[in-house]
C-alpha cells in the first residue's frame, strides 16, 4: 500500500484524498472614515481550504442585531444617509467546489453626519450704504443631517449675514461700509459642521454714505407789518426755537442752500430799496454772518441747492432771469453765468443722488410751468425737461432719505425725486394749504416746511421716505417767503 497522494491498488485504481470547504480563520477587516458619503472597503480574512476559493460580500447595518443592505454586494460600500447611528459591517462568504461558509467583520462605530457639500453661489445685490443680499442654491449633499444655517462672508472685511434654514435663499448681509466693493461667499452648516465656501459672487459696491445736515436754519421773511432780520434754528429732531433778531438786511423772496459740508448761505431777495445783491453766511453752529454785497445779478423769488457734497448754487429769479450764480466750498459766490434754461421766478431747486441738484416749476411771465433743470455735480445747468407732473409756483424743496428729493407745498400737490432724478407722480400732501414758504433738510435724512402764505406759523415735517406730516405749530416770527438751509454735521 502506498498511503503518499492517495492509494494505489493494484489493476490501476487510483483514489485521491477528499477536499475541504472554506473554512475562515482570519476575520475580514472592515476600514474607512466612518462618515456619511465616504467609502469603506473589506479585506477578505484568511480561509483554507480546497482551492480556487471565490468570495462574495454582502453589507448589513444594524447594532445588536444586522440586516442586509440591498445591492451592496461588492468590497467595497458607500455610506448613506440610512446608516446614519447605525454600525454597519460587511459578511464575506467564501466558497469552493466542496462548499461555503461566511465569516463577519468587525463592526464599524455608528455612522455619523459630515459637513454639507459647498452651496452653488448666486447673485449679490447692494440694497443700500451698508447692507447687501446674496443668493446661494444648496449643495446636493446635506452631509446626511438637514442643514440648518447658511452663512455669507464678505471680502474684504468678514462681515456676516445667516439663514437659517434647509433650502436654497437669500441672505440679508448688515454692518457693510458704504462706498465699498465686495464679494461674497457662502457655506452651509449641519450638525457635523461647515461646508466648504462656495465660489466667490459677482461684485457689488455699497451706496455712498449718507451724510446729511442735522440742523437746519430759517431765515428772514415779511408780513403785513414788514420785513425781517430774523432766524430761528431747526433741532435734529425738527424742533423750530425761536426769532434770533438783527442780522443782516432784512429782506423777502431770498435763497438759501448748503455749502462746504456742514455750513450755509442765504443770498439775494429784495425790500422796498429792490432788488438786491447780498449773501450771509451761516457758520456749522448756525451763527449768522454780517451782509456781503455786490456779487451777481440782484433779484427776488429764485432759488438755491447744494450740488457736489460741499458747494452751492443760486438760479433764476425775477425780473426774469436765466442766471445761475455757483458757490465755493468756502462759500465765495461767482459772477453769474446766464442763457441756460427757462427764465422764471417762484420757483425751488433741491439737492438729489447725493452730489447733484435740480431747479423745478415756476412762473415765466405768462404762465406757471412743469420745467425741471438738473444741476451735474460739476454745476453745469442743463436745458429744460417738462415734467408730466402739474405745474406749480410758490412752492418749496429739500433733500430727504439722504438722496432724494422733495418739491411742493404742505395741503398741496406734492412729487417726490427719486435719487436718479425721476419725478414721480402729483400727490397731495398733509397739512394746511399755503405757499411762499421756507424748505430744508434736517436730521440727515428728513425735510422741514415751515410758515408761508396764508401767514400760519406751522411746520410739516418730512419722513425719511418722504410723507409729509400733518401741521406743528411752532414758535417764531410768522411771515411768508422766508428761505432755509441744512447746516452742521452734529
């Protein structure tokens, strides 16, 4: 007998020893990040047994016990949302011509949330001097956990605005710096953590800064008992005190306006001597200056505004002039320029977009008109646009809301200038009916009416967004046609 490889008979009978089926002794190990979306692999352990041994693989979830996951049948197995606090493990079956047995792997720990994937950045839009939006779409990823904030980024400067919410939005960004260029970007946030910030938007630049007078001044005027050397100052909150006597020649149907940043001036106007050639400068805490004489054409019912942040300008005016006379951020007053536009008196000008004004309405002679001139930050006046607006005369204007524009009178048809120069529709007012009033801003971004003819000593004043209020009564000389001014930045 021959026991090596087998038995040997003799008449050629050959029989071979019997196989084995797979038999495991090395548990398969199972490796990888063991967070949503990452992938994990199976070794196969070490088996005997007859060869060739083939394996199959089948992944399960669970914790005390485990079931099988559908479809996951190779070595290797993505992780999704379902496992999430679930151990998942992979079972490999080894198999052979003689049979087949399984083996588990270890267990991984409970699977766990990651971050979101990054957001698809959409469109940024500056909304004002220091806030913005920004639009984002979500990732396709959530990281297995509902996210639950969105944040946009600027650069420069970190500032922040947060959604808190699972979808696609938009966010409100605050605390931005006017006249500032930005770009943003986006992440999303699960309970795993941050995502991964989106690509940088389009950029933005913020609006410019609104840097408005806080106080403003009404000066001068007449009534039926005479003419007055009077002012009285305007509160940041709009409070009108009382007469400040014997500056200056009184006088009615002047101007005034804004110039180098936080001071004033009122120039021309006429008393029973004429018409007259005077400016009085008021200093940034409102103290009045004595008569400067002689500078430009004489004349009455004309008006003024502040152009290019820090100068002035007074136009028109009766007898019918077409004259402009600009002013220095020190407030020195240049000879006039003439020819451009519609010559008229009672009309208003106002300051508007920040850096420019514009002249409206008025009578020529013949007729009350709906003619509007704008003045370019520059103080080059341009032609004559008719507004499709009512005509008006007597009436008053002043900067609001930092960069728009109001022309009327209080109880009477009203328009508002948007900061590109657009006059919107007639639109009556609150308060008493009455013209030859004064006009101002005050507040940085309000406006003031106040006295006029009929003689009420009322005020009316403007909102931010421009809504005329019902009457004040307020202390003061009561007169008509008196003029005023926005000064001081404090």
């Amino acid at each position: 007998m021959n026991f090596t490889g087998g038995m040997t008979l003799s008449g050629g009978m050959n029989f071979l020893a019997p196989g084995t089926a797979p038999v495991n002794t090395v548990a398969p190990v199972v490796s990888g990040t063991e967070t949503f979306g990452s992938t994990l692999s199976t070794t196969d352990g070490t088996w005997t047994g007859t060869a060739t041994i083939t394996y199959t693989y089948q992944w399960q979830r669970g914790g005390g016990s485990y079931s099988n996951i559908l479809g996951a049948n190779s070595s290797t197995y993505t992780l999704v949302q379902a496992d999430i606090n679930y151990r998942v493990r992979c079972v490999v079956t080894g198999t052979n011509s003689y049979g087949n047995s399984s083996a588990n792997s270890n267990a991984t720990n409970d699977i766990v949330p990651s971050v979101p994937g990054a957001p698809t950045i959409g469109t940024a839009t500056a909304t004002g001097e220091t806030t913005a939006t920004v639009t984002f779409t979500a990732p396709a990823s959530n990281g297995g956990d509902t996210i639950t904030t969105y944040t946009a980024t600027s650069s420069p400067g970190g500032v922040t605005g947060t959604l808190n919410q699972a979808g696609s939005g938009t966010i409100n960004v605050t605390g931005l710096t006017g006249s500032t260029t930005y770009t943003f970007t986006v992440t999303a946030t699960n309970s795993a953590g941050t995502s991964s910030p989106s690509a940088a938007s389009n950029s933005i630049t913020t609006n410019n800064p609104i840097i408005g007078t806080k106080k403003a001044i009404i000066g001068y005027g007449a009534n039926n008992s005479g003419y007055f050397s009077l002012t009285n100052l305007v509160s940041n909150t709009g409070v009108v005190a009382g007469n400040t006597t014997g500056v200056g020649t009184a006088r009615v149907a002047l101007a005034a306006a804004g110039y180098g940043g936080d001071k004033a001036i009122f120039g021309y106007g006429s008393n029973p001597t004429g018409y007259l050639s005077i400016t009085n400068l008021v200093s940034n805490t409102g103290v009045v200056s004595g008569d400067t004489t002689g500078v430009g054409t004489g004349r009455t019912y004309l008006a003024a505004a502040g152009y290019g942040t820090d100068k002035a300008i007074f136009g028109y005016g009766q007898s019918l002039t077409a004259v402009t006379n600009l002013v220095s951020n020190t407030g020195v007053v240049s000879s006039d320029t003439s020819g451009v536009g519609t010559a008229r008196y009672g009309l208003a000008a106002a300051g508007y977009g920040n850096d420019k004004a514009i002249f409206g309405f008025g009578y020529n002679g013949s007729a009350t008109v709906s003619i509007t001139n704008k003045v370019s930050n520059t103080g080059v006046v341009a032609g004559d646009i008719t507004e499709a607006v009512s005509a008006k005369y007597a009436l008053g204007a002043a900067g609001y809301g930092g960069d728009k524009a109001i022309f009327g009178s209080p109880g009477r048809d009203t328009n508002l200038v948007s900061n590109t120069g657009v006059f919107a529709s007639d639109t009556v007012s609150a308060g008493t009916s009455r013209g030859q009033l004064a006009s101002a801003s005050y507040g940085n971004d309000k406006a003031i009416f106040a006295y006029g003819d009929p003689l009420y000593d009322y005020s009316n004043l403007v909102s931010n967004t421009g809504v005329v209020a019902t009457d004040t009564t307020i202390v003061g000389q009561t007169r008509f046609n008196p003029a005023a001014a926005g000064y001081s930045l404090s």
